[in-house]
C-alpha cells in the first residue's frame, strides 16, 4: 500500500565529523519544540547515543534512519513512522555528508538518506580556520551530486564579529544563503569516551543543561523562521508509513527455510542447522491454529549500562503478541515477574563491570532462565553480560567464554548469514549488522555460532545454545520482522 504524506523536514549534515552536527541538530529539535512545534528527531546511520539526546530535546523517541541495515526501500516508511502527527523532523546526518558505508558508494550516507527522503538540506561548517575559501568548500558540496539540495548554510565556531562578516561575504558571492552563524560555547560541549558520547541515561541531569545551553545557542544564533520555511518546502513523500502490526501480518513465509540440500553461505561457509531433525513445527514462523496463550513477557534490559536499543524492536515484539517490560540489570534483583524470554541489547557493561557483577540475584536469575532454553537475544554489550567474566568480574557465566577490554576500536558494517537455528532466525536467513566496540570475546563463536560474517575477513560469530542467541553484531528488526514474531512465538512454546 502507498500514499503521499507531507512532512515538513530538514536533514542536518556537514562536510566532516565533527563540524557540530549533533549540537545544531540537538539544538534545532530543542528550539522548534520550545515554540510549541511537534518535533520528529531522527538519526542517520546506526548511531544509538545521539537519538538519546534527540529524545531529551524533542521529548519523542529518537529514530534511526539506516540504508545499510534496513534497505533504502525503508527509509522514507520508517520515517513516517516516527514522524506521525509532527509538524517538522529533524534528521542529524552521520559523519561527512557524502560518507557511507565502506566500498558501497553513497549507500546509507546523509546524502543518499536525503534524496530517499527529498529533503533540503542545511551544512552545518566549522569556520573555524577559514575565511573566504568557505565559499570554496560550500560550493563542493553543494554541486557534488544535483540532486541533493543543499537549502543554505550554519557556520559553527566563529571567532568573531569580523570573522563572521568576512564569512558572510565569501557565501553571498556564492550565492549560498546563511540560516545561522555559531559561536564557540563550553556549556553546550558534551562529554566523550572510547564509543563517543557518554549516553542521556548515564549523566540526565548534566544532560538536560547542554541541551538546553544547544537550545539557546541556536535560538539566538539561527533564523529559526527561514529554517522552518525551508522544511515546509519538501514535498509530499509517495510511501505509507511502517506499521509494526502490518508487516508481520503481511510477511510472507521465510524465504530462507532450508527444505532442501544443507545451505551454504555465498562464501561456502557451512551452515549448521538442525532442521532435519526436528519437527516442522519448530521452525514455523506462522503460529500453529487454535487459541494462543496470553501474552508472553518480553523483559528488555535498560538502564544506563544497556542503553543501545532501536525503537521498532519493542514495537516489532508488541505487535507479535509480547508484553514488553523494561528492567534494570544495575539495580533490578529479579528478572520481571514472568519472564518468558530475555532481550538484552548494546551499551556499556565494560564501565559498569562491578556494579553488574555485584547484583549476583539478578546474574543468577539470566542464567537459571538461559538453562530453561527460554529465548535469549543478546547484542555486543549483552554478549558481554552473558559471559564467564568482564575484565576479571564475574558476570552471568551462560556463555563459556570470556570478555575484555582492548584499545582496538572494531567499527562496521557486516552483511551476515545466520548458520545456526535459533530463536531469532533459521539458518541461512541473511541479515546486514554493525559492529562497534573496543571489547574482545574468547572464543569468539560457539560450537554452533550466531553467524558467518564476510568483511574484513570470512569468520564465524557469535553463540546459539539452547534458546540463547548471542553477538556483537547489532541488527535492526525492520529488515526482518519475522525475528520478532520466531522470538514471541519461541517465548510461548520454550
């Protein structure tokens, strides 16, 4: 189904990391909703840290908009999703405006993600160390690609009323408007560590004062009004909005259930799948006929050591019939009452070790679950969570494997092949992922692993025993809602 939705919007990006996006993103959300404006926050690409401090200026959840992870064809639907009942959306772009994914072109760039959203959008440059070649470097990235549409400029880390002026000149000859010009404000820095950003969850209070200094900044320094006149320019949008409830209504059968010979992934790495010896019914993706059980509860870890979740994951499990239920592994003694299946997502486990090993109940409480064979779904920081050990501290001990710390940053995309049946996939269901941590896991893979990963370098992942599904790798449900609706249906009959 199709229709034409009318959004206004603005996609946020800059000629390189670091130029202040977030600030000038975070800021705008901020400003438009303090005018009484309903504002839709998005993100590109798999960052999980912004959207946090997109949610706190908007009050709405922070989305992601990830080409790579989800396909381009979702983009737009996964937008109107989350911008239902706005009146504007702001989308933070991801690193430089034309980077993306690695020997992929401009896939799942700020670039490509604006033109599937067509959207203007607005640089934001660090004039810094620079005067009149701004117009130089404007004029790049303006005409780089004709059909992305640059609408004008925010100059960030002015140094002066001179400076300003000299800046303003080089981009009128350029004919380039100016929505905003930024000076340099300490309140409005945020505080980094080895993944980025510290998360809202970890510093709130601290965190609602940089945003409000964001807010301020842009208020006083942007013409909202143009800004605002800019968005409501972009045109209406020919697609639906994606519906959690719909598409795993209408989600066709696994196109990926082996019936035929083992299968193998396209690098000849051997799928494992025990399909053959067990009943059909165990591999349904349809729930069998008659009535069905209450809603299974669905306890998904939060709190500041997991703090790394997509949205549609929650309404993706709702929608397929769980009760969703946010618990606290730093705080929470006992897993929610009724606990049919467990997801814990990403975060930092590593800078909460002690704390985490320290709540024993709650470790002894994952792992009774875990030997259960009730349905466990656990992404990077909870990969860590269900292992012997973190850095020396004794964690859940489900996994016979053990975690540390390391200075190596492993960082991207994975295109990935499952080869193991579990509760979240059936072998040789394929699925595009994101890697992102300065952690190591010994082994690496289970007897039976979560995955074949291809790049950099062909290797099994990850960990499939009894109903637990462990990785690093992050993935994003909409590219599959059939995970979701195996999972719940897992939780019903484990």
């Amino acid at each position: 189904m199709s229709s034409s939705v009318s959004v206004p919007r603005l996609v946020i990006a800059a000629p390189s990391s670091g130029s202040g996006k977030t600030t000038v993103a975070t800021g705008l959300m901020a400003a438009f909703a303090a005018r009484g404006l309903a504002v839709s926050p998005h993100k590109v690409g798999p960052d999980y840290i912004d959207p946090g401090y997109h949610a706190l200026a908007s009050g709405r959840v922070g989305r992601n908009l990830d080409a790579y992870l989800c396909g381009p064809e979702l983009v737009a639907p996964l937008f109107l999703h989350g911008a239902r009942g706005c009146d504007i959306a702001v989308v933070e772009g991801v690193m430089g405006m034309f980077d993306g994914a690695a020997g992929e072109g401009e896939l799942a760039s700020t670039a490509h993600v604006a033109k599937l959203l067509r959207a203007p959008v607005v640089l934001v440059v660090d004039a810094s160390s620079q005067s009149r070649s701004v117009a130089a470097l404007v004029h790049g990235f303006a005409s780089w690609d004709p059909e992305v549409r640059v609408g004008g400029v925010i100059l960030n880390k002015v140094a002066s009323d001179r400076h300003e002026a000299l800046l303003r000149e080089a981009l009128e000859s350029a004919g380039v408007p100016v929505f905003g010009v930024l000076r340099r404000v300490a309140q409005v820095d945020t505080p980094s560590r080895h993944l980025g950003l510290v998360p809202v969850a970890e510093r709130r209070g601290d965190a609602v004062d940089s945003v409000a200094a964001m807010a301020e900044q842009v208020a006083q320094g942007c013409d909202l009004e143009a800004l605002v006149g800019l968005a409501r320019g972009a045109g209406a949008l020919p697609y639906a909005p994606w519906d959690a409830a719909e598409v795993l209504g209408a989600a066709p059968p696994d196109p990926h259930r082996p019936e035929g010979p083992r299968p193998q992934t396209p690098d000849g790495l051997e799928v494992t799948t025990r399909w053959a010896s067990q009943g059909r019914g165990e591999l349904r993706d349809q729930p069998p006929p008659g009535p069905q059980p209450s809603s299974p509860v669905v306890a998904v870890a939060g709190g500041p050591a997991f703090t790394f979740s997509y949205a549609e994951h929650s309404e993706l499990l709702t929608a397929a019939g769980a009760e969703v239920v946010v618990f606290d592994p730093l705080h929470d003694e006992q897993l929610p009452d009724g606990t049919a299946g467990l997801v814990i997502g990403g975060g930092f486990p590593e800078v909460y070790a002690a704390e985490l090993s320290a709540n024993e109940p709650l470790r002894k409480a994952v792992a009774a679950l875990a030997e259960t064979g009730a349905p466990v779904a656990a992404e990077c920081a909870g990969l860590l969570y269900l292992c012997r050990e973190l850095d020396g501290q004794p964690m859940c001990g489900v996994l016979d494997a053990s975690a540390r710390m390391e200075e190596r940053l492993t960082l991207g995309y994975r295109d990935a092949v499952a080869v193991s049946d579990s509760s979240l996939a059936v072998a040789g269901t394929r699925m595009r992922g994101h890697e992102f941590h300065r952690t190591v896991v010994e082994p690496g893979a289970g007897d039976a692993a979560a995955w074949g990963v291809r790049v950099p370098r062909r290797r099994l992942e990850g960990f499939v025993q009894r109903g637990v599904h462990a990785s690093y790798l992050h993935t994003h449900w909409a590219s599959q809602p059939g995970v979701a609706r195996r999972f719940v249906e897992r939780c019903r009959t484990s």
